[in-house]
C-alpha cells in the first residue's frame, strides 16, 4: 500500500503543472488513483518522500506546501542554515 500511494504521489507531483502543492490537493488526487486511502497514510507516504529527497517541504509562512525536488522555484533558500 505504502509504495502504491508513493507512485500516486510522484505521478501527481509530475504531472502538476505547478511546481508546488497543497497537501489537500496531492491527497484528492491520490485518493482518485488509491481508493480507500486515508489522510494519515497519505502524509506518511509523503513524509517518506521528503525524508528520501524526492519530494521537499516550501513553507510559505503560513502554510506548508509540496515541491518535487529539482524541479522550478522549489529550493528552500533557508534551508542548512540553521
């Protein structure tokens, strides 16, 4: 289940036309491809990614969103500097 939900993640994640994303948004997709996937699983399946490097976090201040590492204006430029 974990690394079906992944696929979904990444397809999502490349296929969007924008290079950053709401968690709201890449769960409904994978949901359409992973029926009966939960919320929870989906944010682990990500937090999997992100911790792998494929996916990064791009907080906005007051939000977090998704980026497909690598791809556009997704590099955190905070990011190490702590």
């Amino acid at each position: 289940m974990m690394e079906e939900l992944k696929k979904a993640i990444l397809e999502f994640a490349e296929g969007s036309k924008k290079t950053k994303f709401y968690f709201k948004d890449m769960e409904k997709a994978v949901s359409e491809k992973v029926p009966g996937a939960k919320m929870r699983e989906v944010k682990k399946a990500a937090s999997e990614l992100v911790m792998e490097g494929v996916l990064i976090y791009f907080s906005t201040g007051s939000s977090t969103m998704y980026g497909l590492k690598g791809r556009g204006m997704t590099e955190d430029p905070t990011e190490g500097s702590e």
